[in-house]
C-alpha cells in the first residue's frame, strides 16, 4: 500500500519522468534511480496519462500556440526536441486535431553546465501546423430503409427511324457456291429489329450493292459476272423489310460510292451513250430513272422505296438530321465522326455510312445568338456485310478489316431527337430490351431466288 502511495506523489513521478526526458532511455533512467527499466516506464506512462509533461516544457518561455478558426500552428524553439514532445508541452489533443504539415530543424549550441564550463547541446526549432478534426466525417450512420422505386410510365417516341447501314450485296464464285459478300445472320437481325422497332422511318445507308465488277480496281476472276444474283437476293431482302416495316412507313435509300459505280462506268467506258436511255412507251420528259440505274433494275418504286442520287447528295429528315453516305475516312476508332463533326459548319447532326465502323462522337456549342447551348452528334452504325477476311474485296495486302456490324435507331420526341447504336456482336444483339438473335432461313432464300447457296 506504502508503494502504491508513493508511485502516485506527484513529486516523485515529476522526478522520474524529468530524468527519463533528459536521458531518452529506461534502462539508463532505471540506473540512475536504482529501479529497474519497467518499472520506469510503467511510471512515466503513468505520468503523462495524467496529464503531467517535463518540466523542461513548463519551464521554457519559447512555446508558441496560435489558434484561428479550424487552424491551429504550435511552434516551440530551444530543448524540445520532437514534434511528440512539443505536442505534449502544448496540451495538444489529437482526438480533435490532426498534423497537416510539420517543420523541425536542428542546430548545435554552446551551453553552461552545473560545473561551470561549457558544452556542445543540440537545439531544436520545430512548427506543427494542426486542423481541427471534423468529427462528422467519421460519425456512425445507421441503417435506413431503402425507398422503393417504381418504374416510370413508358412512353412510345413520337417517330423511329432505323438506320440500315452498308451490306455490300455481291458475290464470289467457289465452286458451285456462291459466297455472298453481304451477311445474311447481320441482315436477318436487322429484319428482326424492324418487326420490334416499327419505325416511321426506315434508312438505307447506301453501299447496298458492291458492283465489283464497275470498280476502278482489278476485278478478281471469281467475282466476276455476279451481278445478277446479288440483284436477285438483295431485291428478296427488300420486300421482306417492307412488308415487316409498318404500311405508314417512309423508306429511304441514298446512294453510296458503290452504286454510283454504275453510273460512272455507264458516263466513261460509253461515253454516256446508255446512261440516260429511256425504254420505249415511257415519257421522256418525265426526267424518271434512267433504265440502267439502281432504281430501275430492282423496281424500288413499287417497293416504295426513294431512292437518293447522286452520290454525296444529303438526305434531311426531322429538320435537323442530314443522312449521307459519306466519304471521310480516318484511321483509329472514333476519329471518323470526329472530324465530322469539328467540320460541321451547318451545326446539326449527322448519319453517315461509308466507313462500316461504329462510331458515335457529340459536340455541344453555343446557340445562334448566345442563348444557351445545343449538342449535335454524329453517328456510324457499322456495317452487314461479311467480315471474313478475304470475302469483300478491300485493300490489298490487309491481315483484317477494322470492320464492326450493327444498326442505328434515333427516337424523335417533342423536344429533341436521340442516337443511337445497336452492335451487333457474333449475330446477336439487344433491342428494346431484347436479346436477338439473327437466324436467316437459307432454305426460305434459296427457293425464293433459286440461288445455290
């Protein structure tokens, strides 16, 4: 009982805690006290728990404590000599302040010892800079009830459009078989999102035929004389998209380079002599599509289709959408309809095929007039022609084609208009909520044309 006394005079525990600070060790504070190292440290724990600090601290004059608001700077020069020590001196407590920056420099200097004569004793400049905790960060949050959520009423778009982009009808011959350039599971899928779609509008991108043998480039040997079968299939698809589409539909097909191809070859290797003709029996003033044109040989006027000629001639629908098939091509997803857009003076936006990748890049500028902002987006659907290296006849000395498949649908409400891409990944794709899944019947296909599929 005597001890316990004894260990808890203030005196005597301000003479320990004194000499541990001036020796910076238990066991040597332990020697100079006849204790041993333990018991030293339990008392100086058990001192500066209570609060009680060297008086060393109380003694010197040089601690500076300045408080502004939720910052507080401490600072202290001469024998302290740690940021830990000067955070004891000024009572600083932790629980309500945190260190944000600290700067301690250390110098040697001559002082007057007991026996008269002088020493070498480090001294110290140290400044804590301190915020002042907030508490709320770290508050316990109880648990509350989630609110439920209910999903709002669905609205039908005051208009759809379906964007069709390039398939490329067309063949190469291997064997007995043609091997179609256009991709047919691609071209079922699309059939499949017009049946859910039921769009207003329905877009032909152009490039919906190949023509390769009208190309300015060498014709390989096996995509030779294939015209006629590629007509034959591609007009089989077209009245199987408009009797799916519904009757109120407006169908739209604007030329692409590859169909301009027969325009051209007709105006340079005839010397124009069959690019106009008309059949017997017909108004020649009626300026209709000449005989040998793309809107002649598949009869798109009773299919009721229009047909947009000639190559690079906008399409505008909706106000605000010009739709062209388009002759941009820029290395690197995205950077195509970028620079599209960086050129577009006429501030709308913009549909374009041309590249078969899928690309979608906005740009929002300021209003005619300064009142407000408005964004354009311009918008690459991808293609449905095949991307089996080696099938459509590209560049030479290509390993693979940047080539992605898919659709492109806009919604018209009152206010604005939204676009958007479909993928279409390894014939399957998600359509209003819907996973699709192309799956041509090439049964269906080939009684329908007699081709040997």
């Amino acid at each position: 009982m005597a001890n316990k006394i004894i260990d808890e005079d203030p005196a005597y525990l301000q003479g320990i805690l004194d000499t541990y600070h001036r020796l910076k060790s238990y066991r040597s504070t332990g020697e100079v006290l006849g204790m041993c190292k333990d018991s030293i440290r339990r008392r100086v724990a058990f001192a500066l728990s209570k609060g009680m600090v060297p008086a060393e601290f109380t003694a010197s004059p040089s601690i500076i404590d300045e408080t502004k608001g939720r910052e507080r700077i401490v600072s202290a020069k001469g024998r302290i000599r740690s940021v830990e020590d000067l955070l004891h001196a000024a009572n600083v407590d932790l629980d309500n302040w945190t260190i944000s920056r600290q700067v301690v420099n250390k110098w040697d200097a001559l002082v007057r010892v007991d026996d008269g004569t002088t020493a070498v004793e480090p001294m110290f400049q140290i400044k804590v800079f301190l915020e002042r905790r907030l508490h709320h960060f770290i508050s316990i949050v109880e648990p509350i009830e989630a609110l439920p959520r209910k999903a709002p009423p669905r609205n039908q778009a005051d208009q759809t459009m379906l964007v069709l982009p390039d398939a490329q009808f067309g063949f190469r011959r291997k064997g007995d078989k043609l091997i179609p350039f256009h991709d047919r599971v691609a071209l079922d899928l699309a059939l499949k999102a017009c049946a859910i779609l039921k769009p207003d509008v329905l877009v032909l991108m152009g490039d919906w035929l190949d023509f390769p043998e009208l190309s300015r480039f060498t014709t390989e040997p096996e995509c030779r004389y294939l015209i006629q079968p590629a007509l034959i299939e591609l007009a089989w698809w077209l009245q199987a998209f408009m009797r799916t589409a519904p009757d109120h539909c407006e169908a739209h097909w604007v030329e692409g380079n590859h169909e301009f191809r027969l325009r051209n070859s007709l105006l340079e290797h005839q010397a124009g002599a069959l690019a106009d003709i008309t059949p017997i029996g017909e108004d020649l003033q009626a300026q209709g599509a000449p005989a040998l044109s793309v809107e002649r040989l598949l009869c798109l006027d009773k299919l009721g289709i229009q047909y947009h000629a000639p190559y690079g001639k906008p399409l505008w629908l909706w106000g605000n959408i010009m739709v062209h098939h388009g002759h941009v091509v820029r290395s690197g997803g995205g950077k195509t309809v970028s620079s599209i857009l960086a050129a577009n003076s006429t501030q709308c936006h913009q549909i374009v095929g041309h590249i078969h990748r899928r690309e979608v890049c906005s740009k929002t500028v300021l209003k005619t007039g300064g009142d407000g902002y408005q964004t354009f987006t311009a918008m690459s659907n991808g293609c449905l022609c095949s991307l089996t290296p080696g099938v459509v006849p590209a560049g030479r000395g290509r390993p693979g084609v940047d080539w992605q498949h898919g659709l492109g649908v806009v919604y018209k409400t009152k206010d604005s208009v939204h676009l958007h891409s479909i993928p279409i990944e390894n014939g399957v794709a998600v359509i209003e909520g819907q996973i699709i899944k192309g799956s041509p019947d090439l049964g269906e296909i080939k009684k329908a044309t007699g081709l040997s599929l």
